[in-house]
C-alpha cells in the first residue's frame, strides 16, 4: 500500500495545491507560509535548535515533519507564554517521554 502525503498550502497570493512527500523540501518562505508563522520566527526556531540544521544545505531547507513540529512550537509557545528557550526543553522533554513509552510498549511481562 502506498500513502500519498497531501498539504494544501493556503497562503496570500497562493492558490496552488500540492502532493507533497515527507521528505519533500521546503525553502524557508513556504515553510513559514505552512505554518502561518513569519520567516523570523521560523529562524529563531533554528537559533534554538526547535527545528533541526540541515547541515547539506546552504540555505534553510524543511522537510513535512517539521511542520508538526513548528505547530506544537507555537502552541506550546501561545499556551503558556513560554519563551523560546523554554518551549525547546519543553519540546525535548515531550520527545523523550514518547520515546519511554514507546520502548515501555516492547517490554513483555517476562522482560521483568
């Protein structure tokens, strides 16, 4: 079976609708039009390691899982006033818990 990722980028001026795969490229202003966010608020997401570097490229590139990401960041950010520094412990100590759980879902009763 083959899934088929598909976003529809409402933005000003964008009336274009897209099959993107996860791994499909983004540059910094689509990135930021996804999101509903401004591309310097995308940037202060890399200044605190919210959103990882890609290394391979010259210029800010995002990837479909970076969305979510982003979102969670603002949400987290709005919520609870928190500051940048703050929404990323946040966002690491999220992913840390699901990480535990998810190893927690493999152990078998006879593990113990």
């Amino acid at each position: 079976m083959v899934t088929i990722h598909y976003r529809e980028i409402i933005c000003e001026g964008c009336d274009e609708m897209e099959i993107l795969d996860s791994d499909y490229p983004l540059n910094l202003t689509q990135f930021a039009q996804i999101c509903g966010q401004s591309p310097e608020w995308v940037l202060a997401l890399l200044d605190h390691d919210i959103l990882p570097t890609r290394t391979s490229a010259a210029v800010p590139q995002f990837i479909g899982e970076d969305v979510g990401r982003a979102r969670r960041a603002y949400r987290l950010q709005r919520d609870f006033e928190a500051s940048l520094p703050a929404v990323a412990v946040m966002l690491d100590l999220l992913d840390e818990i699901k990480q535990l759980r998810r190893q927690m879902q493999r152990i078998t009763p006879s593990d113990f």
